[in-house]
C-alpha cells in the first residue's frame, strides 16, 4: 500500500511550503514490481475545490463534512464517491452523481484497497469516521480529526501505521457537547494509544497552528521525542510526503 499525502493542513489561516492545503491522502494498492494502483482521494476540503481533474483520483472517501474535508465537491466529483449515511444527509445538495454508502464496521473494497469504518468522537454537527485501511499484507489506520475512537483495540489491532490528528501536540482541545467530547485529541494522547495497542509507527496530518506556526523543524522535533518516550516512531507528515507500507 502506497500513501501519499496531498496536504496535512487542518482548518486555520496559517499555511506553509509544507503545509499548504488542507488534509487529503492518495492511498493505492501496489501492484507487481511496486507500481500503484489508480488512488483513492480520502478528504477533499475546500482546497481542493478546483484541483480535481489535476489529481484524477479513482474515487474518493470522506471522514466527515466539515470543510476542511468535503467542502472541495460542491461542484461535483469526476469520480464515485464514498461517504457513511450521515454525511451525503449533510451534502445532499451537492451535485454528485456517483453515490455510495459506507456502514459502520462493514469493510468495503474500493480500487483494491479495503475500507473499514470506526466511528470517532469529534463533532455532533458533523459525526466523523476514521478508516481501517487494508491492501494485500499492509494495514493502516487514518484519522485526521478525532477526539476517540469507538472499538479502538479492533480498530488499531495489528496495523503497520496510525496516520492521526496533528491539530495540537500537547495543549487540550477537547470539550464537551452535552454528553459528547468534540474537539481534538492531543498527539501525546494519540501516541499513547499506539503505544497500548502495540502500535510502533505513527504519522501525523491535519496540522495545526502548533505545528504550522512553529519554526521549521521545532514541532517535528517534538512530536519524534514524544514518539520515542512511548516507543513509537512518529513523524509528521507534509504535503508531497509518500510512505510505502
């Protein structure tokens, strides 16, 4: 499975050379001698409102509604697109021919890659899934927004990488909403869960102003340490970054 990360910015006004979109991955199923399969486009925010046909992606697989991650399709898509029931209610005015549904914990293949979706605490307005990823022996799972994850233990059991939320590396942004929790697990947080699901590889997308406001090098600096005292090799991820599992 190849990924490949089309941008790793969140929802804020900073931006950068390496984090100059919003947060989108290109997943393909590799194929004989390492060559890809046509991609899968998980997210399409805003950014990437105009950049469709640039990307060509072979279809597309939304976590959430929000923005950042749907807003890129209010023009349509030249491809099927992906969504669980409760996001195509919130971009049902969206002119987009090629529908499917995704179900909770029901794995689907799409383009040869498997998609399994959690549900994840982050928003009511917008409810967000994190995806299991599966393509031949490789198996990631990619979360971009997330306060938690439901099933947690199945969700992460055995995969060779955590791709997660890089909206704040050690400072809360969690809240509650009645008897929900919305907002942004810290990557501290994240990593401990790597850590307690024996999870030894994370990446870290949907930046923040934490990471996109820093100097160069200073929040990657940091999310490698925090990494390393919980045994797991965390990075951060940046628009154009590949990584083969």
């Amino acid at each position: 499975m190849k990924l490949t990360f089309l941008g790793t910015r969140g929802e804020i006004d900073e931006r950068t050379r390496r984090h100059g979109r919003h947060s989108s991955v290109l997943v393909s199923a590799l194929a004989g001698r390492g060559k890809s399969t046509h991609g899968v486009m998980i997210d399409c925010g805003a950014d990437w409102l105009e950049l469709l046909e640039e990307i060509k992606p072979a279809a597309i697989v939304l976590t959430h509604a929000h923005p950042d991650h749907a807003w890129g399709l209010k023009n349509g898509a030249p491809c099927p697109v992906w969504a669980t029931e409760t996001t195509w209610k919130l971009i049902e005015e969206y002119p987009i021919t090629q529908r499917c549904v995704l179900q909770i914990e029901k794995p689907v293949e799409v383009c040869g890659v498997t998609f399994e979706a959690f549900g994840v605490e982050h928003s009511v307005r917008c409810p967000a899934v994190g995806y299991r990823l599966t393509a031949g022996r490789s198996n990631a799972f990619y979360v971009p927004d997330v306060v938690a994850i439901d099933e947690r233990s199945r969700a992460l059991r055995g995969i060779h990488a955590y791709v997660g939320d890089a909206a704040t590396l050690t400072r809360s942004f969690v809240r509650k909403a009645g008897d929900a929790l919305v907002g942004h697990a810290t990557v501290r947080a994240q990593l401990g869960w790597c850590r307690a699901e024996g999870v030894n590889k994370a990446v870290f997308t949907h930046c923040g102003t934490a990471v996109v406001g820093a100097e160069e090098g200073e929040a990657e600096e940091e999310v490698r340490r925090l990494g390393l005292e919980r045994g797991v090799d965390a990075v951060i991820a940046f628009d154009g970054m590949e990584m083969v599992l």
